[in-house]
C-alpha cells in the first residue's frame, strides 16, 4: 500500500471512528424509530416497505439490546462490506489499487452515503446488495465464468427484500447485454433467466404477503411514484435536480455528469464495455426518478442513490484515464472533493455542537433532537395516573408513535387508529381492550380530539410536550398529550385477504 492509499484508509478509519460514535449518541429520526418497531414486531413483509431492514435491527437489538447504538450498529457494519465490493468492482474494471482507494474516498465525502452510514434505512442493505450485483456482473464483462450470474440472481433476491428500487437493475442488465455486441450472446443462454427466477424465489415472501394483504404495499408504492401531482413541471425538476445537487455535492454533482456523459458518449463509439455497462447501470435511474417526477410527486433526494454507486465508479475511471493529466479538469476535481469533505466534517461538529448557520427551522439535523424527552415526560404522565390494566400509545403518525415506543423503554404497544393498514403485524389486538392510552396530537382542536372519544370512555387533556432545538420549538416532537381512559377494543388493523 503505497503512501496515497494509506493516507485515504487512516483518513476513512478517522470517518468511521467519527460515525461509530455517532450512531450511539444521536436520537433516531422518525424513520428509523419505525422501522425499529417492525424489528419488534417481524412479518414477512410491511405496509411501506421489504422486511429486510426490520431483520437487520431485530439481529443486532437481539445481540445488544434495544439502545441507538445497536439499531445503527449492523447498517454502518454493512456499509464496510459494501466497501469491500466496490474496491474489488474497481480494481477488477482498471486494475489501479490506487483507483479503488479513490473511489471509496469520493464515496465517503458524498452527504448522501456519509449520512446512509449513520441512518439506518432500507437503504443501507440497498447499497450492499446493489455493490454485490454490480460486482458479480463485473465479472461476467471481464470473461468470468457463467455461475456468476447466480450469484447477481442471490443479490438480485436480497435486494429487493431490502427496497423495491432493487428491481431497477433488472432493465439496466438486460440493456446493457442488448446494446453490448460482445456480450449480446448472454441473451441466449440460460443462465440470466435462471438468475432472475432465483432473485424471485428469493423476493417471493414478500409476494406471499402482498397477495395475503390485497397487494397494499405495491399499490402504495406505485401510487407514491406515479400519482399525478399539480404543481409546474419544470419547477419539480428543478427540485428534483436540485436534491441531486445537496446529497452529492454541487461541484462533484457536475464532475459526475461530464465525466459519466462523456464515457457513455465514447462507450458507444469506442466500444468499451466497461463504460457502457457502467454507464447504463448509472443513468436510466436518474431519467426515471426524473420522469416520475416530471409525472407525480418531486422523488426524494436519495430515491436514485443506486444511480451513483456504478456512475461514480465510472466517473473516476473517465477522469484518471482521460482528464487527470490536464490541469483544469484536475483542479476541478480536486477543489470538488476538497469542498465536500470539508462540508461533510463541518456537519460532523454540527451533529455535536450546532455551528453552522442555518436557521433551526431548516436545520434537517432537528430530527435528532426531543424524543427522549417526549418518552421522560409520557412515562411521568404514566406514573402519575396509574391503571391497573395498563396502558399503550397512540398517535397521528406511526413515526411519531415509534419514537413514543422506544423511548419509553419499549414497555407499550404503540399504534395510530386512522392508518390501520401500517399494523397488519400486530398480534392480540383484544389485549389493549379496557387499557389507557397516552394520545399525542399536534393541535388542540375539538374536531381532532373527537376523532378519539369513539375509542375510549373518556379522553382528556393532560398537557403539552414543548421540545427546542437551538432555542427554537420542534413541531414534530412538541405535542400535547391526551388520556384515553378505558379502550372500548374496538380498533383493529387491516384484516388479511378474508379468503385465505
């Protein structure tokens, strides 16, 4: 390991020490919260998304017990093994160690992975089972053998228990050996049809559950992405542009699309397999979350994440074997990744003392703060009015209710009357019957309290959680918190296809 490569891996182990720390002393976000509490409650699959991620957190809460660290633990283990793929993809692509050292850099100083490295989502197992697909089909372009593509089919399957964006990697496979005259021969043999069935018969479980469940999760899914939405087309762009531009940095956003382009352009006319195959696994993500938004709702910033991890390997490529020897374009590149590293290590002190200026009420690291405080003061309000059948929690969001779960010690069922269909994995829903419940609400409001009395013998209002973050109040943790007496057990969750 030359000096280079030793520099880059002490400098990623400083990184990795930074987040090591940082997924135990940070409160979860609502959406880990969430999918903390399906790792309570296991089912093949959920209403949002695959179960994989909800395995991955029961495994190591199992181990450790149910504590930040250990919700995070196994999503920032899984992010080193995605590491170890990517240096093999890169390496086996241009056979430079020094090139793989500098991917896993680049990759590292990008907001959206530095911050996929502490979250834990569904996708963090995304990024492993992507990396291993893309390095099982590397093989396959360099002249590896045929039972390659069996283990693309095994990461194929555990992709999508992870997130359903998985299947995107089936239409860009099966471009790239349609518009590859080298390796169009594939078509006509057996072994990708075999690798798609294995990822299938891998995925089905989550298929048993959709067809038990009147296929909610797909429906949901598909209309999240495609429901036409009002609002100016171009102006939707341009956010959704504009989210590409924050996660991945301005200037390495723009180093991306030259450099990807211009390997495209050239893969076509040039013939370079590596570069077409890379290309065509970056690009037809990014038009099609693109085109989606162009369609409905604007898609989230990390929606197209699979789209960078080939398109910044081929990147890089492009830059090192046809750039980085002229002075602009390397000055570019450099002031690029300097930029964003320097971005990613003022966030870092911000996450532990809020420095830079920003105005609280866009500060998205508020979604760190004010839960454990919420949980302190439900479990007072607990103690405080005891009932010998004991109580559970119920809010307007299940995310909300999740971080009423945790941080009440994980003592209470937790649940939202009005989305029935998020709890299909509830079990013995009679037990809450006679119970009290702790009722969190954002508004004091007549219509909104009355949603409840149908449920209970009587809801009252005991008070309101007020919690600040840099001397401004956060809505989502500040709520005013109700009693329900005596659950009338008239509540249940989504029933289950009635002809099974």
């Amino acid at each position: 390991m030359n000096s280079r490569a030793k520099s880059i891996f002490f400098f990623l182990l400083f990184l990795y020490l930074i987040r090591l720390f940082l997924i135990g002393f940070l409160q979860l976000i609502p959406d880990e919260a969430h999918y903390w509490y399906w790792s309570k409650n296991l089912a093949l699959s959920y209403f949002d998304h695959p179960p994989m991620v909800a395995y991955l957190m029961a495994f190591f809460t199992w181990i450790g017990g149910d504590s930040q660290f250990f919700v995070r633990l196994g999503g920032l283990l899984i992010t080193v093994i995605a590491h170890v793929f990517l240096y093999l993809t890169i390496k086996k692509l241009s056979r430079n160690k020094i090139l793989s050292w500098e991917l896993l850099l680049v990759l590292n100083i990008t907001l959206l992975f530095s911050a996929g490295c502490i979250v834990q989502t569904p996708d963090t197992p995304l990024l492993l089972f992507w990396t291993l697909a893309l390095y099982s089909a590397t093989q396959i372009i360099v002249g590896g053998t045929a039972t390659w593509w069996y283990l693309f089919g095994v990461a194929l399957g555990l992709g999508l228990l992870s997130k359903y964006t998985m299947i995107l990697v089936v239409p860009c496979q099966f471009a790239f050996l349609l518009f590859s005259r080298e390796h169009r021969h594939w078509l006509k043999r057996k072994e990708p049809y075999l690798a798609m069935l294995l990822g299938l018969i891998i995925f089905s479980p989550v298929i048993v559950w959709n067809w038990q469940h009147g296929w909610v999760s797909f429906a949901f899914q598909l209309n999240q992405g495609f429901s036409p939405e009002e609002g100016s087309s171009v102006f939707k762009l341009l956010e959704y542009v504009g989210g590409q531009l924050g996660v991945i940095t301005p200037l390495l956003f723009l180093a991306f699309v030259y450099y990807t382009a211009w390997g495209f352009y050239h893969a076509g006319r040039q013939g370079i397999s590596e570069y077409l195959y890379l290309a065509l696994m970056s690009w037809p993500i990014l038009i099609f979350f693109g085109l989606s938004t162009l369609r409905g709702e604007v898609a989230e910033a990390n929606w197209p994440a699979p789209a960078y991890i080939a398109g910044i390997v081929l990147m890089l490529m492009v830059f090192r074997q046809h750039f980085s020897e002229r002075s602009g374009h390397r000055k570019f590149v450099y002031i690029g990744v300097g930029l964003a590293l320097v971005l990613n290590l003022l966030i870092y002190v911000h996450l532990f003392i809020p420095t830079i200026p920003i105005s609280p009420r866009y500060d998205p690291t508020k979604q760190f703060h004010g839960w454990r405080e919420l949980g302190t003061k439900i479990n007072s309000y607990i103690q405080q009015y005891p009932w010998q059948e004991g109580y559970f929690l119920v809010a307007e969001r299940i995310t909300i209710v999740a971080e009423a779960v945790f941080y009440t010690g994980n003592k209470y069922i937790g649940l939202d009357f009005f989305t029935p269909e998020e709890y299909t994995f509830l079990r013995d829903v009679d037990q809450l019957k006679g119970k009290n419940a702790i009722i969190l609400i954002h508004d004091l409001e007549d219509a909104r309290i009355k949603r409840y009395e149908p449920y209970f013998e009587e809801v009252v209002v005991l008070g309101k959680n007020t919690s600040k973050f840099r001397g401004e109040t956060i809505n989502k943790p500040s709520l005013h918190i109700l009693l329900g007496k005596q659950h009338r057990g008239n509540w249940r969750p989504a029933i289950k296809n009635p002809g099974l």
